[in-house]
C-alpha cells in the first residue's frame, strides 16, 4: 500500500477535484516504464519535454497523466489533470505526504557515502520506507514519498544536490526529525566552486531539522563541526569519525578483500559492540557508524543494530563484487563518481593483494576550473597506492593516465577500450570500473 493508490488519494494530496476515477498502479516520468494502470507526470527538462509523450503514456496503459503544457489546459479528455508546474506539484503533493506521516523522517545528505549510509538505516530497521533507485532530487524525493507506505514507521530518504538550494528545497518538504551529513568533499564544483560551497548547500538542510531533532555528522574537519554548531542551537548534534573525540567512534579496525571487522564505542554505551561486515573499505565504516549514531537518536537498541549489521543482509547498491571476464572479479562501481569517491575505491581495490589490481575509469565529471587538477590527483594517487593497470575512457582521464605514467593507457573510443578488456582481463585480476553518471562506465561491463 502507498501513500497514492487512486485518484481520490492523488485528489487529496494534490488538492484539487479530479473527475474521473481510478486506480493507480504505478507512477512514473518515463513512457519507456509506463504499464496499464500508471499515473504518467509529465516533466519538463532542457532538453525534453515529457508532454510530447501523452498520447504515448496513454497507449501503454496509463489510466491518467499529469500535464503542465498549454495545450491541455481545456482539455476534455478526463485522463488529463492539468496543473501550472508538475514539478511544483510534485513538491506539493510530498509536502502533504509528509503532513500526514506520524513516523520519524530521517533525511541523508553528504558528498559521498549517502546512498549507501541510507541503505544500512533502512536494512536495520523494521517498518521502513526509504529512497527508491536514485530518486534523491526535486522529482525523485516526491516519487520515493507517494511510494511509501503509510504504514512505515521510518522514512528514509537519501537527498542530492548539484546547486546551491538544492537541499534547502529537498529538506523543506521533509521537514526530517534526523539529518545525516555523511561527508564535505568535492562533488559538483562546477556549480558549487569549492569545498566552502559545498559545505554550505550540504548544510542547509540544518535548517529544516525539528526543533529538538538531531543532526549526525562527521568530526574530522575542526572547522566544518564549529559551523554546524553555530547554526542551530535548538537541535542536538552527534559525532562520528575514528577519533574518540566523536560520539560514536571506531578502533581495532581490521580491512580485508572480505570486509571490515572493528569495534564501535561510545560515551552512550556501557560496552563497546562489535561489527562484522562483508562492507569493504573504511569508507564503509565511517558510514556504518553514522547509521549507528542515526539509531541511537532514534532510541533504538546498539546491540541489535550490531546483530543486523552481522547478519550480512544489507542491500548496498554501490560496489558490488561479482565473478567476471574470464573468471576475474568485478567491482562494479559505475554508478557515480567524483575525486574523493574515486579515492576511496582505489583504497578498496587495494586490499586485494593477490591479485593483479585494474582500475578502469571514466571522466569525473561537474569539477569546474579543477577537473584538470584533480584527475591529475587521481592518476598519482592510484600510482602511489599500487594499482596495477590504469585503462582511460574519456578526454579527462587522458591527464590522469598521463600523470599515472607506466602501465596507464587512454583509450579514445568505446570499441578501443572493449577490445582491449576481453583481450587482456584474465583470472588474476580484479577490475575496478568507475566514472561519473554521465560517461555511461556500465556499458563496459557487458563486453
């Protein structure tokens, strides 16, 4: 059950009179998912306008379509709902979600590490809804709030930012009892311009927090955690990190190409509780931990926050190991990608010490005026780490592929790079592939 299953909840939550009267199945923004019984909302982008595609919606099954084009404005047909701006919309019809939801709103934010800290909350509580696929933007938080469950206790929901705003739009609607700001790094620099930047648009959704609700957040920047206590002096604030100066800390950490074994710690805990993961990487930790400071503002039991965690069963979608070419091992981390993300996987990929190491990365792309720089930064870092084989896919990796030196190769075309993968993977290697969203890296996993 979701919050909207008809149209007399899509009436209510949208607040206008909807004549004609329906179940909704599905809700989508895409025609190519459009199935029968599918409320289509049609988004208008830069490059596309999605009320081209109503009559389209209409022939795969959709019993209605939100429209925002002219066009239909005194439309008669009665599977047409005409509003100024679906995407207003949207942000109204998540607003009164949220008026109505009686459980506790958790809201994640952070340069890196969201998707996954979101995940581990959302596996080690019961009655949980939480973010679907990627949906984190001004269109995605709405889709993942009208899929919820009225019935959850917990919403857990991942928000994105690529502009300053962003997140002050996203929070408003959620309105969260819990904000998590994983991590300060540098993501999206060709709109936010540096670090500060992205410290401030990552922070604004402090300022949507309840009165007395909590802000969980990383203690490794002196100068970060002083802004954050400056901003709100209503809220409490939690710390992690590995310093015992946080809150929740971690020690006797030990990596391997299994996953991490270390002990949390806390002023709030009588004994420390021990952590078994098949998560790998420290980055892994910083965000168990974070989960687990997140459970605690919750009130919920550490012990069997530890005891799910243990039992292996989270549904982490960045990462993921698989067998491969030839029988090597995939880590697919294709999904995204940015220089302090791409840093941390090359410190995953290096716990395999057996093995032949081969990053194989795409442009990061949305750095602004030090895209050069840090590809650059990348080409050495993954040298100095012990990385194998650098293979390059993009007109920026070629500086990273430079700066890497022996063993580094740049590869113009899709057909080049592919070739290269099935002639020269083997079963002694392990094969990291990453890139931004945009250079599409997944396509070289199918070769």
């Amino acid at each position: 059950m979701r919050f909207i299953n008809n149209t007399s909840d899509l009436s209510k939550y949208l607040g206008i009179r909807i004549e004609n009267q329906a179940l909704i199945k599905k809700i989508s923004t895409d025609t190519r998912t459009i199935k029968q019984g599918s409320l289509f909302i049609a988004i208008k982008g830069k490059n596309f306008n999605g009320n081209d595609y109503v009559q389209d919606a209409f022939k795969k099954g959709a019993v209605l379509a939100l429209v925002d084009d002219l066009r239909f404005k005194d439309s008669k047909n009665k599977k047409i709902i005409y509003v100024k701006n679906t995407i207003e919309s949207l942000t109204k019809i998540g607003k009164n979600i949220i008026k109505d939801f009686e459980g506790k709103v958790i809201a994640i934010t952070g340069s890196n590490g969201k998707t996954s800290t979101t995940s581990i909350v959302a596996d080690s509580l019961r009655k949980v809804s939480t973010t679907i696929e990627n949906f984190n933007n001004e269109i995605g938080v709405p889709l993942s709030l009208i899929n919820a469950s009225p019935k959850s206790d917990y919403l857990v929901l991942e928000i994105g930012a690529s502009k300053f705003n962003d997140i002050d739009h996203l929070s408003k609607i959620l309105k969260p009892d819990i904000g998590i700001i994983t991590n300060i790094g540098n993501s999206h620099l060709e709109e936010l311009k540096n670090t500060n930047g992205v410290l401030r648009v990552k922070s604004e959704i402090i300022t949507h927090i309840k009165k007395n609700g909590f802000l969980v957040v990383p203690n490794d920047n002196e100068k970060h955690l002083s802004f954050w206590k400056k901003v709100r002096k209503d809220i409490n604030i939690v710390t992690f990190g590995k310093s015992k100066s946080a809150d929740f800390y971690s020690y006797k950490a030990d990596l391997n190409s299994d996953g991490a074994n270390f002990y949390i710690s806390s002023k709030n805990l009588v004994d420390s509780i021990k952590i078994k993961t098949t998560l790998e990487g420290e980055h892994n930790i910083m965000n168990i931990l974070a989960s687990c400071a997140c459970h605690f503002c919750l009130n919920q039991d550490l012990d069997l926050f530890a005891k799910k965690i243990n039992l292996n069963k989270l549904t982490i979608k960045r990462q993921r190991k698989t067998k491969w070419l030839n029988g090597s091992t995939l880590i697919d981390d294709t999904y995204n990608a940015n220089p302090d993300s791409t840093k941390k996987s090359i410190d995953l990929l290096c716990n395999y010490n057996n093995k032949k190491k081969i990053l194989i990365l795409g442009d990061m792309l949305e750095l602004g005026k030090f895209k050069k720089n840090l590809h650059k930064e990348i080409g050495i870092y993954a040298k100095q780490k012990g990385i194998d084989n650098f293979l390059g896919f993009g007109n920026l990796t070629k500086v990273a592929v430079d700066a890497f030196g022996k063993n580094g190769f740049f590869f113009n075309g899709e057909k080049d790079l592919k070739a290269y993968i099935k002639d020269n993977i083997s079963s002694k290697d392990i094969i990291l592939i990453k890139g931004s969203r945009g250079m599409k890296m997944e396509r070289f996993i199918d070769v």
